[in-house]
C-alpha cells in the first residue's frame, strides 16, 4: 500500500491527545446526601491525589479514536495495486513546428494527437501526458485517461523547435508504485532507441521546408524585413512564401 499524501499521517498523533484529554476528564455522578459538609474535603484531598483518573474501557472513547483514525488516513489517499492492472503509460507528444506539415491528413499534429488519444483509451494502468516544446512539462499527471483525451484534444502545435530529449528523460523519470512504466512517444522524427521508449513515427518523409527566422527593421524608407527559409531534406524545393506587413502583402 502507499499514499498519494503521506504527510497526512501525522494526524495520527492526535489519537494519543484524545486518550490524554478522556483520563483528564472530571467523571461525576449525581448522587443524594444529607450533606454534603464530610464531602467538601474528602473531595479536595481526592483530587490532589489522583488528578488523572484511571483508563477505563469506554465505547464512546473508541468510537473517537476509530473516527480520528478514519480520517487521517482518508486525508493521507490510500493507494492500493490492483492485482492483474496494467503498468503506467507516460504519452509523449512532439509539439514542434514540422508537426504542423500537412503530408499526413490533415496534419501530422493532429494524426499524432488521434494515435495518443487511441493508446491512453487502451491503456490498462494510469496515463501520463509530457508536451515536448520548447521546455518539456508534464501536461496531465497520472490518472485516468479521460483527462489526458481532454488535453489531447485542446492542444496545438508550437512554431518553434522541441526539447524531445528533455521530455523523454522527464518520462523516464516517471514511477508507478516504483515499476517504471511504458512510455511512448509521437514525433516527426527518428531518434536513438531507448530502452523502454516506443517511438511512434508520424510523417511519410523528413523534407520540410519552414520559416526559422523572421526579422524586421523600421527605416526613413520604410520597413525592411527578413525571412529566414530552411529545407530540411535532400533535393530542391520550391514552395510558394506569402508576407503580409499591416494588412500589406
């Protein structure tokens, strides 16, 4: 067993605050006398000898304790395997700029995203969303999978590059009651096999052309601008380039 907030436990130290305050509770009974001028000092001389009174069993005594107990450990989240779940999986989507090339219908982004929302609905365990961007995070933590479809399907590309070796070693990071989990990632682009790591290969070929740089310069003479065009692949490539400056073109 494990806790998702072991440090609740420490409300377990109440249970012996609650004992302490039973003994020091004063246990009276009311009780007819014809006087009671014997029992004024018998009664003073009582209490400054036995100022805790002796623990006795009592039903409403362990009926506090269980509660005390119940709820420090409801607030610690018990966690109990399953025997037979399946082992965590950590889903790790490319969103970087070639992502958003259109060999793939309608995207290679949005093929990606369908394949991840395919594998967190078959997952057998808890699912784990990382976004490799330009700093990789975990998107949705572990839990079940409709939350990781949720987010799959509010995300977007980026325009820029993707920290891919930082999301990964982010994912193999990730334990599920200590046993490393299966950890698949959706990218654009082939990588070094990892132990443990499924690459998942969006995209027919690698020859993307895109904007990688874009700068602009106010002058006497108007407004110089600099566009900044790579072809990633071999062999030549022509590809139409549309600039629009202040509703110019």
């Amino acid at each position: 067993m494990s806790f998702g907030l072991p440090s609740a436990l420490w409300l377990l130290a109440v249970l012996p605050l609650i004992v302490v305050l039973y003994m020091l509770r004063a246990r009276r009974h009311d009780v007819e006398v014809s006087s009671t001028l014997l029992w004024q000092r018998a009664g003073t001389e009582l209490v400054a000898q036995r100022p805790v009174r002796r623990l006795e069993r009592s039903v409403l005594l362990l009926l506090q304790l269980l509660a005390a107990a119940l709820a420090a450990l409801a607030l610690a989240r018990p966690q109990v395997p399953l025997a037979g779940a399946g082992r965590g999986t950590v889903i790790v989507l490319d969103a970087s700029a070639s992502m958003q090339a259109t060999d793939v219908a309608p995207s290679r982004f949005s093929a990606a995203v369908a394949q991840a929302s395919a594998a967190a609905r078959s997952a057998s365990g808890p699912v784990m969303l990382i976004e490799a961007r330009a700093r990789a995070a975990v998107v949705v933590p572990f839990g079940g999978p409709d939350a990781v479809v949720a987010a799959l399907a509010s995300a977007a590309p980026t325009d820029g590059p993707a920290q891919m070796d930082q999301a990964i070693a982010l994912a193999l990071g990730q334990r599920v009651d200590g046993v490393p989990p299966e950890i698949l990632v959706f990218t654009d682009r082939a990588v070094d096999a990892l132990p443990g790591v499924t690459y998942r290969i969006i995209g027919r070929s690698g020859a993307n052309v895109a904007i990688t740089g874009l700068h602009t310069e106010a002058g006497s003479g108007g407004t110089r601008v600099v566009v900044r065009v790579r072809r990633f692949g071999a062999g030549p490539r022509t590809v139409p380039l549309e600039l629009t400056l202040n509703d110019r073109r």
